[in-house]
C-alpha cells in the first residue's frame, strides 16, 4: 500500500471541506487528488501545500502503511 491520506479526508469532513475547495484554495490538480485516492505518492511540493493550508503537520495529513508480504 505504501501511504493512506486517510487523516486528510477526515480533516475535510471536520473542516466541512470539498475535495473541490481545497483544489481551489492550493492549486492542487484532479490527477493529484485522485492519485492520493489511490494511496499513491505525490510531491513534497503538494504535502507543503496541503499542509500550509490547514497549518498541520505532515502526520496530520499522512500516514505511511507498510506492506505485509503474503
């Protein structure tokens, strides 16, 4: 799996945010948005931006999840 934005998604929902606004308020693209739907990397440049926005840390936005081998 690798990592789960899964604190970002609750943060929108206690923010009473859109996935829309908050493209609109950092400039993050669909493809980015989507990309972290699917638990794929992105940039440091989006994490920054994410996190500058809601004035967070990156554990507040982020979680890493190891892989179990089967």
């Amino acid at each position: 799996m690798g990592f789960s934005y899964k604190p970002l998604w609750k943060l929108l929902i206690d923010k009473d945010m859109t996935k829309k606004k908050l493209m609109e308020q950092t400039g993050i693209s669909k493809s980015t948005i989507d990309k972290m739907g699917r638990g794929e990397t992105i940039s440091l440049n989006i994490v920054d931006k994410i996190c500058k926005q809601f004035d967070c840390k990156v554990e507040d936005i982020m979680e890493y999840k190891e892989e179990i081998a089967k």
